[in-house]
C-alpha cells in the first residue's frame, strides 16, 4: 500500500506539473489571437465542415423521419369484423376523432362487385375494380393524391369512377352503371348507379401506362361509393352480412406532438398509450396495428447510418483540414522557437515543453469546437437540402442542436488538434537551444521526410489494380481461390491510397520539383526569380506541406467529379443502349405497320424497325431482322459495341446479302469464328397448318458485337454476367432475311419494336404524348425520360449535392490554408523584406516575391494534384464494375469523362489561393522598414 | 559626393494614443568624403536619425538635403531610385538573405538596379577582394561568422557604388578583434574609396577612424567633437 501511495502521488505530482501549466497555456492561446488562429484554423475548418453535417442532419430528422413515414395506411390502422348490417359508423368515427392525441381517422369498406358496366350496354372488357365504401370527409390514403370531379361528396346511390375506367366502358358524369353481382353463369344481381364523380390519380403513381388498352390501366382503375349507400347497395347485390364483413380504418395522430425522432423511448411510450386508447374504442374482437413503432425503431439506425455515410464521405476535408492544421501549429511553434528555448534556459524539461505544447493544442481544440460549432450552425443551412436521402425539404428554420453533436465535434476538435500537434511539439522541444536561436533552424532546410508509408499505400494501389486484372482474366484455380475476392474488396479505397500516396511522394521526396516549377516564375519576378528559386529549394519542408495541401484537395476534386460524371454518363449509355435510340415504341398489335404514323408524327426524324425471327438456327439463339440503313441511322451505334470497333463495316456486314453479325457470347459459347457458316430454316405451312417444306438460308458469320442496342428482349438484354444461351444473338439484314418474310409462310417475322430517333430541338414530352396517343401502341420508353428518371432519384441528388458542398468548402481551406500561411510566413520574414527594401528594392518588387512564390507552389500542388485526380480516376473508371470472373457486369463499358466543373475547379481553386496571395503581399508592399528594422534586429 | 544637411528635423512616433518624439528638430551636416560617428545613450534618436537619412522613413517635419535634393519631397518611386544607387546600408544584425550565398547576396542590389550578368561578376569579385571574403564567397550567411557576415553586408552595401555609406551598429554584434578589423575596413573605404560615411555606434575606438563624432541626447544634437582622424 505504500509502494501503491507513492506511485500515486508521482502521478498526482506529475499531473499537477502538467496541470499546472494550464494558466499559462490558456492565456497564451486566448491572448495570442492571430497566432492561435493560425494554429487552429485547419482544424477549425474541418469540425466546422462535420459540425455543420450533423446540424443538418438532426436539423432535418423530423422531415427525415416524415418521408420515411409516407405511404403507410396511417399512423395506425385496424380491422374490426362485425356481423351487424345496421353498424353505425359514424359513432365509431366519432369515437376514434374524440380520443386524445388523434387528428383524423377513416373508416371504409370494401364493397364485392364483380364488375361494372355502362347501363346502356356492356363494356369493351367486363371489369371490376376494387370499389370502396367511404366517409368523404375522411377519406382513407388509397385516395391520397386523388382528384375527384366534382368532389368525394356523392350524392345518394352514386359512383365515382377512375377516369380510364370510366372512358373504357363510355361513361361520363351525369351517366348510368350497373354494379354486377355476378353470382353464376345465370344468376346476376345489380344496383343501378350514378356516376356521381370521376377520379384522376395523383401524377406521382406510375401512369406510365400510356395506352387505353385495358390490361394496361386496370391495376390502378378503382372506384368508390359513399359509406351511407353501403346497406342499400349490398342489399340490391343481394350480399348478405349476416356472415360478417371487414371494416377497415385508419387513424392519424399529432406526430408534432407525440412522435420526437429525437426521443425514441418516450415517443414510444406515448404510442402506446394512445393505441390502448384506441383498442378500447374498436373492441377487443379489433386487430389494431402501430405502423410508427416499428419505423421509429429503424430511424434511430436510420440517422446513425446518415451521420457515419455523411462522416466518411466528409473524410476528405478532415483529412485536408488535419494537413492544414499541421502546417498551421508547426507556424505557431516555429514563431515560439526563441520563447520556448528561453524556457528550457530556465530548467523545463523536454517532457514539459511537449505537455505544454500539447495542452495549448487541447484549448486550441476547445476553442476550435466552440466557434466550429458556431459556424457549423451557419453552414447547416445550406447543407440542410443534400442531407436527407429521402429528399424531403426542410424548413430552413428549422434547427436542432443535439448533445450527441456537441460532445462528437469537442472530440473531434480536441483530438484533431492533439494529433497534429504532437508530432510538430515533438520537433520543436528537441531542438538544441542554441540553433533555435539562430534565423533558420536547421530543420527548415530538410524535409526529413521518410518515404517508406507511401511508397506502401502506392505498391498496394498499384497492386490491387494488377491483381484484380489477373484475377478477372486468370481461371479459376488454388492462387485465385487462395486470393479470393480480396482485391476487389480493397478497390473502392485504391484511389484513396494513390491520391494520398502519390501526392506525397511527389510534393516531398525532393525538392528539385521546385526548382524546375520555379522557372514558371521568372516572367512575372525578372530579377528578383532566382531568390525564390533558392527559398524554395533550401526551405522546401514548408513549400512541401503548403503544396500537398493544395494537391490533396485538387485531386480529391477532380477525382470525385470525375467518377460521378463518368458513372452519370455510363447509367446514360446503359439506359440507351437498352432503348436503343431517342425513343424505343412497342406495338400492340405487332402485324399493324407503325413505320408510316410514327414517321409523320411532329418532331420525329426516323424510324426503324426490329422484326423478331422465328426461324431454327440449329443453336439456341435469338435472330433478328434489321433495315441497316435505317437502323444505324436512327440507332447510331457507337463502336465499341463492335468487337473490331468499326461502325461502318458492322452496317456493311448486315447490308451484305448473306452475311450477319453475331453476338460475343454466341461467338465465344458455341465456338464460332468469323467465315464460319450458319444455317436459318423455318417450316412453310398451309393455313391449316399442313406441312408444305423447308425454307434454309446458309448465312456467314461476318462480324462480332457485344450486342445491337435496343435489339433484344427488353431490359433483360442487360442482364448482367449470365453465360448462357440467353445473350446468343444473330443479327441480320432484311435482304438476308427476304425468304422468309413472304407474308404467304404466315408470321415468322413478328415486329419487336420500333426505334424513333428525335429531331434536334424536339421536346420529348410533346412527341410522346402523339405517339401514346396513336392507335395500337402498346407501350413507349425515352431515354431522356429514364435519364431524368434516374437523376431525379432523391438518394443520387441528396449525394451529389453534398459533394458539390464539400467541393466548394474543400476551396475554402485550400484559399484559407494558402493564405494563412503565407501571411505567416511573411511575418517571419518581415525583416528579409525590410532590409531587400533598404536595399534598393520597391515595395511592389518585394511583394512579388511572396506572390512568386505562392504561384510556383500552387503550380506544384496544381500539376500534381490535377495530375494524380485524374489518373487515378481514369485507371479506376476501368475497374468501377469489376468483379471476380463469374460476377455480373455491366455490358456497356466506362469511358472516362472530364466534366466541365472539375475544369472550373481546377481554374478557379488557383485562382482563389493567388488572390489570397495578392492579398497578403500587399501588406508586404507597403511594410513600415523602420519600425521592422527596429523592433526585429535592425 | 554627397552634401548632408538637415534642418530642424524632426520625427515623432505615435503608438495609438501615445507619442514618442525621436527627434526635436535636429540640425546637422555632413561634408561630403566626412567620415562622421554618431554616439549618444538608447532611445536618443540615433538609429532614426540613420533611417531618415537612408530613406527608411520619413520625417514628421523638417528637411533633408543630400546634394542639394530634400529627400521630403522625393516620391516613392524616387526614394526606390535614391536606396538603390545612392546610399550603402550597413546593418547591427548583417540582415543578410539566410537562402543565398555571400556572392549572391552580394549580386542582389545590382540585380535590382537591372546590371548585366557580367558586370555583376565583375563588381561583385572587387567587392569580395576588398573585403577580403573570396574564399568564402559560395558559403551561406548561417555558415559565416559575425565578421564575414558583416564583410558581406558591406560589399551589399558598396554594390551599386553609392556615394554614401550608413551604418548602424556595424560592430555591435562582433568581438574586439573583428570589430577593429570592420572599423579598419571603413576607414580604408573612407580613404580609399572618398565614400561619406555615417556610423552609428558606442564603440569608442571609432574616434580613431572618425573625423568628427556628434553627441545626441533626446533627439537633438548635443555637441561634436573633432576626432583624432
């Protein structure tokens, strides 16, 4: 125990020693603004920019929590079965409104009818839709969103219909039904009905059914009448109650009162409380569902999986802001070299010096927290509307400030701020106190830079990219089963490992990289160009760690820019390679010619058509007919879809009587080659059916192609990695095909589709709707239409947006960083200047020389972070959909794209840091050479 | 060769709302080929006195003439042209490039004033032989001593052949031995060379080199003495 005592009290001593530098570094870090500033402003930025997240995301939980919430059949939802043919609904519903906390309920029935039908006679297709029984003042959510004309009020012993179905049997408002109770094949009850409304479903259910074939529209066709009419249309059905029959009901609470997305286990308890209240209102015999609980319960992981994907999508400008924050305390402790080697004259220890520094960089953090914060508040606004993967807009009032945030971003702040302290506080408290008191402390003048991590994380990036290329080649066999899918777990962070590899190596493992960007320079700084070359080259430590900082960041951007652009377009390629042109129609009736209509239709410049063969290959593939004049026209395959890459001859080939152009996988499967022959045969038979002979058309293979856009079974000629005799296609022209396209052998050739190539300017909504509107169209695909489809996904735009954010901040840092540290680098040197003035030189010369200098550096960081961006996203473009041999991928290629927001960062991230530049030089310009001689050594 | 006259010069610090009057209309002249010391206690406005004379600073009133221009009136550009080829500034801390090499640092104002390349070689290795430092003309300033810096600090400041030299402190920093061997190097460039020079010291050995020493006290002229020079 006295051993244990004195132990204790070391550390105690020893924790007081620390503690007991508290005060002072308190004081020096609260009254030393810029320098604190400097120190912290990298650090800051970072928990600004993750504060800011969170405050977005706890800010927009309830809008979250809402969206997640749509579409379900109320807040509760119950069934009650009663055999009462006289229920009063009314006093239940009264019931349900009365009971605390409940804001609406609805009660409805379903009402069996077999079909409807236009009293003056039946309708084209004998249908019945789903009829419902309902309080038009409550109506349930099955009519959310729909239009009823004039109104859900029905007069007595009226219907209300979907206006499809309505247009389907011929009736209008004012017209007569006939509900049918169609009992057997003799036996037929029906009540006589008004059409007492029409109802147009909201435009956010898939109306994408385009056609008034019945088959098409029914699944969303239902109708309605009054709850009152509900005895007296089951008696004229003659359906009888007396078994028992469903009421259904919906309730909805004050969700702003009851529901906290903050406060899970107290919105449950109040959840539970209500649904007691209103079991006791339905009865025990009532089955009641919380459709809340069990959501609420998912939207607590919901919100924690936001802030983990949002934090580690926000990696990119902690990482920055930890660089920037390392450059910025190692400033800080550089302008107290002479200070601290005062202290250590005075007896403090090395371990002392470390501790002090360490604290000063944990207030620091404090204080980073604080205002990040703060500022974290003010960014939250504009991140509010990319936080919310359900892309349910938030109030931009709306503001929530959670302790969870609070004490995430004291710690990030605090050990952020320790981390890049430490290693800077290690350095600066072993300096030897006499070199500390010289100008340049030796360390300036090397990197001391050990190249061994990234050398790694470059070998590793590097590797993975082979072995995944080894992999998807090699068969299968003991080093690949032994490698498993390894490499292609780790290929989502390759770039990361390059980018932060690469830009390293490059910015610090020489300093002649400055020197040869320095000659960039000598334009604008003439004479004075080889001073900067000389400080560049003998302080390159510091010219390092400004430069990867502006590479990190560009290539960050121009990395993530360009793989977002690159999927863009490749999702844009898939879609039209799918379609296979502007616009893909399918007939309804296959044998009616659509050629003719859809050609004289406004803003239509060609049309094609894609004929299905039946004819016997003697293998199990698909073979097509195609007119090759009009299909490359309107289809303009690009050339990769052709295994040689040549458009021309591809058409050649089809043009070519006798010749067609197979698939890959066929080619590959059935071992064919190009030359080899292939034999088409189809039975000619008589109108009875009667066997009159064979037709046999010998065909060459003359051409290869991964597939013919649009030519195919729909979106099933996608599917992905399947290797058998599904993708096994032949491609043929019309003249190889003419023997069996005689009308007389019956249909062997049955229209697949037309493909619509659009005119320059034309509005695709506009020639849709005249197609739709044309006879026997079945249905109709647009590219555009998908492309927007796909685009206007909540999720896609909410992280979209969010980069887009991050982006614009990561320019922010770059311009702060840049600026920072030249300004106190310039204070550093103030006397170098003063005495370059006194010396002959004008103000404006000398200023020159900082903004030389920044520009050569920006230069570096730009050539190698654009650099670095940019090929590590196109080597990864060719990997983005790589799997193990035997994985689905995509058949469409990536082609890499640069797009033109990461030319305008690369233009005006520089643009930013030379203005800063500017901005600090001009203080250079214009330094008071007295006061600086004076008071710095003159 | 330089005429130095000031007339009721005066400059006035202002540090918010404090002031502090360097100079309280100080009058004095110097003789072109003169080498002057100027001595007085901390604080009595010698080093001002040095940078309103070096075109530093500006006077808050009074005149400067150097050969018959009043350097008040000189506009920034002038004063550019008038530190660039009229007058050598010798500092107490060398105030020398740390990243270039003796010779470069040397090179630096005839780069400023736009000389050739080889008339920047020419001058710069006179300038190292009369200081005596071309053996060590490809050495850093952090790889030189106090001496050899402020060798090089004078070949800075004789680079564009000015007419007058002004020196603050130029042995402040240095041992006995080098201090002499600097105040000897003015004296040859006095002699030798008929620069004006302007010395700014405590250093009592001055009186030998010197041809006559001024005494300020708070700001203004106390007294001159005639030196042994």
């Amino acid at each position: 125990m006295f051993l244990s005592r004195l132990y204790v009290n070391r550390i105690l001593r020893r924790g007081r020693n620390r503690l007991g530098f508290l005060p002072y570094a308190a004081s020096d870090v609260l009254r030393n603004r810029r320098r604190t500033v400097s120190a912290i402003l990298g650090v800051l930025l970072a928990v600004t920019f993750v504060a800011g997240t969170f405050i977005a995301i706890d800010s927009s939980a309830r809008a979250t929590l809402d969206a997640s919430l749509a579409g379900i059949p109320g807040d509760f939802n119950f069934y009650l079965y009663s055999t009462n043919s006289s229920y009063n609904y009314s006093a239940l519903e009264a019931a349900l409104l009365d009971s605390p906390g409940v804001v609406d309920a609805s009660l409805y029935r379903y009402v069996p009818i077999t079909w409807i039908e236009n009293a003056t006679g039946p309708g084209v297709v004998p249908y019945g839709p789903p009829t419902y029984a309902i309080d038009p003042a409550h109506p349930p959510s099955t009519l959310s969103g729909v239009a009823a004309s004039p109104s859900l009020d029905l007069p007595p012993h009226s219907i209300g219909l979907q206006k499809d179905f309505a247009d389907s049997i011929g009736v209008g408002l004012g017209d007569r039904v006939v509900a049918v109770n169609q009992v057997n094949a003799t036996i037929r009850w029906t009540a006589n009905l008004t059409v007492g409304a029409i109802l147009e479903m909201p435009s956010t259910l898939p109306q994408s059914c385009p056609t008034r074939s019945p088959s098409c529209f029914f699944p969303f066709a239902l109708a309605i009448v009054n709850l009152r009419d509900i005895g007296w249309l089951l008696t004229q059905l003659k359906e009888s109650d007396t078994y028992g029959y469903q009421i259904a009901g919906e309730v909805w609470i004050d969700r702003a009162h009851y529901v906290n997305p903050y406060d899970s286990d107290a919105t449950q308890r109040s959840l539970l409380r209500i649904q007691r209240r209103l079991q006791e209102i339905i009865g025990p015999g009532g089955s009641l569902n919380n459709n809340i609980a069990p959501r609420l319960q998912a939207f607590s992981n919901v919100l924690a999986g936001e802030r983990l994907l949002y934090l580690l999508l926000s990696m990119p400008v902690v990482l920055l802001g930890i660089y920037l924050g390392a450059v910025g305390v190692d400033l800080s402790h550089a302008e107290r070299r002479r200070e601290l080697a005062v202290l250590k004259t005075r007896g403090a220890r090395r371990g002392q010096v470390i501790g002090l520094l360490i604290l000063e960089a944990i207030v620091g953090g404090l204080v980073a927290a604080g205002v990040g914060l703060v500022a974290g508040v003010i960014l939250s606004r504009f991140l509010l509307d990319v936080v919310n993967p359900y892309g349910a807009p938030t109030p931009y009032e709306s503001f929530i400030l959670t302790p969870n945030t609070v004490i995430a971003v004291a710690f990030l702040a605090i050990v952020l701020m320790a981390t890049v302290a430490y290693r800077s506080a290690k350095r600066t408290a072993s300096l030897p106190i006499v070199e500390t008191l010289g100008y340049y402390a030796p360390g300036e003048t090397k990197i001391l830079y050990s190249p061994k991590v990234d050398v790694a994380l470059v070998t590793v990036g590097i590797a993975d990219y082979i072995l995944v290329w080894w992999r998807g080649t090699a068969p299968t066999d003991l080093w690949t089963f032994l490698l498993g899918i390894v490499p292609f777990l780790l290929l989502p962070i390759v770039p990361l490992l390059l980018i932060v590899g690469l830009t390293r190596l490059l910015t610090r493992s020489t300093g002649k990289v400055y020197d040869w960007f320095s000659r960039a320079a000598k334009p604008f700084t003439k004479e004075l160009y080889y001073i900067i070359r000389r400080n560049l080259m003998r302080n390159p430590r510091r010219s390092a760690n400004v430069a990867i900082i502006i590479a990190l960041g560009l290539a960050f951007g121009v990395f993530t820019l360009s793989i977002i652009a690159t999927n863009a377009a490749h999702l844009e390629r898939e879609i039209r390679a799918d379609i296979g042109a502007d616009m893909a129609v399918t007939p309804a009736n296959p044998v009616k010619d659509l050629t003719a209509n859809l050609s004289a239709t406004p803003g239509v410049a060609g049309v094609t058509k894609i004929r299905a063969m039946s004819v016997s290959l003697g293998y199990s593939a698909s073979v097509y007919a195609l007119d090759p004049d009009s299909y490359f026209a309107v289809a303009q395959p690009e050339g990769w879809y052709f295994a040689d890459g040549n458009v021309a001859h591809g058409h050649d080939v089809l043009a070519k009587n006798g010749q067609v152009l197979v698939s890959q996988a066929f080619l590959d499967q059935a071992a064919l080659e190009i030359g080899d022959r292939l034999t088409l045969s189809a039975d000619r038979r008589d109108n009875n059916g009667t066997l009159l002979g064979t037709i046999q058309e010998n065909v060459t293979v003359g051409g290869v192609v991964s597939f013919l856009p649009g030519v195919g079974t729909g979106p099933s000629i996608l599917f992905r990695g399947y290797s058998g005799p599904y993708q096994w296609t032949v491609y043929t022209g019309l003249g190889t095909m003419q023997p069996f396209l005689d009308p007389a052998l019956g249909n062997l050739a049955t229209v697949y589709r037309y493909l619509v190539d659009l005119a320059p300017g034309a509005d695709w909504r506009t020639v849709k709707a005249a197609v739709v509107a044309e006879e026997d169209v079945g249905s109709v695909a647009v590219t555009a239409e998908e492309v927007e489809a796909q685009n206007a996904s909540p999720f896609v735009r909410a992280i979209a947006g969010f980069i887009g954010m991050e982006i614009a901040f990561i320019v922010v840092i770059l311009t702060a960083g840049v600026g920072l540290i030249l300004y106190a680098a310039s204070l550093e040197r103030d006397v170098e200047f003063a005495a370059i003035i006194a010396r002959g030189s004008s103000g404006r010369q000398t200023a020159q020389l900082l903004v030389g200098e920044a520009f050569v550096i920006i230069l570096v960081g730009l050539s190698i972070g654009v650099g670095v961006g940019i090929g590590t996203a196109f080597f990864a473009t060719h990997w983005l959909a790589t799997g193990p041999a035997g994985v689905a991928t995509s058949p469409v290629p990536y082609f890499f794209v640069f797009p033109w927001d990461a030319l305008l960062l690369v233009l005006l991230a520089p643009g930013a840091m030379l203005l800063a530049a500017f901005l600090v030089s001009v203080r250079t310009a214009h330094i008071n050479l007295a006061k600086v001689l004076k008071l710095r050594g003159g | 060769m330089p005429n130095i006259a000031t007339k009721d010069l005066i400059k006035v610090y202002r540090a918010g709302k404090s002031e502090v009057i360097a100079l309280r209309g100080l009058d004095m002249q110097v003789s072109d080929g003169e080498l002057i010391a100027v001595q007085g206690p901390s604080g009595c406005g010698k080093t001002t006195l040095l940078n309103l004379l070096g075109g530093i600073d500006r006077p808050t009133a009074g005149r400067i003439e150097v050969d018959g221009s009043n350097l008040v009136d000189l506009s920034d550009p002038e004063l550019v042209r008038y530190r660039l080829q009229k007058v050598g500034f010798i500092f107490q801390f060398f105030n020398l490039v740390p990243t270039l090499t003796a010779e470069e640092n040397v090179e630096l104002p005839m780069r400023l004033a736009r000389k050739g390349p080889s008339g920047r070689a020419k001058r710069r290795n006179e300038l190292l032989e009369l200081v005596g430092m071309t053996k060590r003309a490809g050495h850093r300033p952090d790889e030189l001593s106090g001496g050899e810096q402020q060798r090089i600090a004078i070949s800075v400041a004789l680079a564009n052949d000015p007419p007058l030299l002004l020196a603050d402190e130029p042995t402040g920093e240095l041992d006995t031995k080098t201090g002499q061997e600097i105040l000897d190097l003015f004296r040859r460039l006095n002699q030798e060379l008929r620069k004006t020079i302007v010395v700014v010291t405590h250093d009592a050995r001055v009186s030998h080199i010197a041809h006559r020493i001024l005494e300020i006290r708070d700001g203004k002229i106390l007294g001159e003495t005639a030196a042994a020079a």
